[in-house]
C-alpha cells in the first residue's frame, strides 16, 4: 500500500502541470504579441534575484557531484541525527519518504534547489521539520503523504505558481513575489517551508488520506495565492503572511 502512495505523489512530480492551474493574471499588465497571458516590469534588482533563482532551478541533481552528494548527506544528518547513514544509496532513505533506496531519482521533478529547499527548512524551523516528518501533530490518516517526495512537489508547484522559468512574471502572484525576493535573496526558500507547513494544515483540516494529495495540493496553492495577492498593501515581509505563523523553529 505504501508504493501506492509514492506512485500516486511521483505523478504529481512527472505528470503535466495541469493540476496545477493557470494562476492570476492583470489587466495593468503588458500583453505579450505571441503570449496570451500578461507579463510584468521588473525593477533591476529583481530582474538580477530572478536571475539568480533561475540560475538554482536550472541546477539538475547530479549525484556525482560532490557538493550534491554532501548536502544530501547534511539532509539526512538534520533529519536522523541519531542514525548514521550506510550510503548515499540505501534502503534507509525509505524512511524520509523517498521512493527508493536511491534519492537522486526523485529529484528529476524539482531539481537541486528542491534539496536546497529542503535543507533549509531543516536547519530553519527544525522543530517543524521534525513534526512533518515525523507526523507528529494532528490526528492523521492511516495512509500518511511521504515527507521527501512531497518536498519535491511543493517545489515543482512554486516554480510553477510563481511562473519562475520565465523570462518575466506573467502572474500577478509571480510579481508580487518577485518584490519579497529582491528584499530577502531566501524568499523562496522560505516561502518553500511555510507552503509545506501549510499543506500539511490543509492535509489535517481535510483529513485527508495519501488519494487526497493532489486536492490538497491545489487546496495550498489556493490559499497561498489568495495569501500573497489580497495582502500585499499591508506586508512587506514573507514573515508577515498569516502562514508563517505556522512554522516553529
């Protein structure tokens, strides 16, 4: 039963993006000739964050690179302290949710930014981190989501949402961030740890099971968009959205 869950979050991270929607658009915004959706200005500064960002979400997870190699083993050390890792391929990743003995082939949805993202969000808020991935809060289901593969997913569906492979933002969503990402170089990787926090929220108040996971995906996605757009005027700081509040270190 336990491969069903990982099968049922892997198409998440190799199926098409269309569960993921088109996002929210605006009509100050100047419309491409050969694009239907609006694109947005940037400032220098955040066309220079974009950059950067872009230049980590090119980065493929290479396992013969040893900087890839060393954080993967940092990932397990924050996550298992007390266990010593046998290998960069065993049977233990299993334990993190991973789909198999080998963590490289899950990494192909979200690149090496989503071991990044992971990283940070566990020398952050280790005590969340912890909780998630321990299960630890909550009365939860049976048939729990596997902590690392959902990891990867919220990546994909940030680069998504934030439409961070363009050259330009073409959602209001994806510009406004960009103004949080010029302010904080880590605006992404912190938006990363409240929206896995926030999903596992939602997974809690849905009570959901592992066939629920797209649906509270899309449920997170909703409210992290709703988050970013109706309160930009009165945050200046990812740390102001109502979310963050759910993040403990």
């Amino acid at each position: 039963m336990f491969s069903d869950i990982l099968a049922c979050c892997a198409e998440v991270v190799a199926g098409s993006a269309a569960w993921l929607g088109r996002g929210l658009s605006c009509v100050c915004a100047q419309r491409r000739e050969n694009d239907a959706r609006p694109s947005f200005d940037l400032t220098p500064a955040q066309e220079e964050c974009l950059q950067r960002l872009q230049s980590r979400i090119d980065v493929a997870y290479d396992s013969s690179v040893p900087e890839h190699q060393e954080a993967l083993r940092a990932l397990w050390n924050a996550a298992f302290p007390e266990e010593e890792l046998r290998g960069l391929i065993s049977e233990q990743w299993k334990d993190m949710g991973w789909q198999g003995k080998d963590p490289s082939t899950d990494f192909r949805g979200g690149g090496f930014i989503s071991l990044e993202n992971l990283l940070f969000f566990a020398k952050n808020f280790p005590k969340s981190f912890q909780d998630l991935l321990r299960k630890q809060e909550g009365d939860r289901s049976v048939w729990e989501y596997p902590f690392a593969v959902a990891g990867v997913n919220i990546t994909f569906m940030l680069i998504q949402m934030l439409d961070l492979e363009s050259v330009k933002p073409r959602t209001l969503v994806g510009a406004n961030f960009l103004k949080f990402l010029a302010e904080n170089e880590s605006a992404f990787d912190l938006l990363y740890c409240i929206t896995f926090k926030l999903m596992d929220q939602q997974w809690l108040n849905m009570r959901a099971s592992y066939m629920d996971f797209n649906t509270v995906m899309k449920s997170t996605r909703r409210q992290l968009e709703k988050e970013l757009l109706e309160l930009l005027e009165d945050i200046t700081r990812l740390e102001d959205l109502p979310s963050y509040g759910l993040l403990t270190r």
